[in-house]
C-alpha cells in the first residue's frame, strides 16, 4: 500500500484513489480533447479581431491567455492549432508580448 501511496504524491493528476483505497488511472480532461462550443465561439470572435475587447490588448486578454497557456504548458497533447487556429495564434501573440510574463 505505501508503494501506491507514493504513486499519488508522484502524479496526483494521472492516479486517483478511490473510496475503497483503491488506485486508479485517472485521465484529466482539460475540455478541450473534445468538441468545445466555448473555444469554438473564441476561436470565431478571434478570427474577426486580434483582441477580445474592442480589438485592444486588455485584462480580458491577460486572463484568456493565461488559461489557454496554462492548458499547453500542462497538457502538451492536447491538439489545439487544427481545430482552432485563431486561438493559437492569439495565444503566441499574448505569450510574445514584452512583459507577460513578468
């Protein structure tokens, strides 16, 4: 049992222990390995300006990129640049901005 105890603490997103001290594999789903209207409605409202607040770079923006980013960084698997080209373009732009990520 301590051995899979240790497991937990090495990957507690990937194992899950159950009600029944069982440990189980667990696959976190960001929502975005399936079909999302939510980016999709992003994706089109960036196709149409570079920013989400009156075409401007705004606080909207710093907080949007900051989930998709966060998202990548973590889940590098996930497929986003096919479904949603927009969206991965807006997120390098935010990223290249000189001090975002101060």
């Amino acid at each position: 049992q301590s051995q899979n105890s240790n497991k937990i603490h090495q990957n507690p997103i990937m194992l899950v222990k159950t009600n029944d001290d069982h440990i189980t594999n667990f696959r976190y789903d960001t929502g975005l390995r399936n079909p999302n209207r939510r980016i999709d409605t992003l994706n089109t409202l960036l196709s149409q300006s570079p920013h989400l607040v009156q075409g401007k770079f705004s606080l909207a923006d710093v907080a949007v990129a900051s989930y998709l980013l966060y998202v990548i960084q973590f889940f590098p698997d996930v497929e986003l640049y096919q479904r949603w080209p927009h969206v991965v373009r807006y997120m390098r732009e935010c990223a290249g901005r000189e001090g975002y990520g101060q």
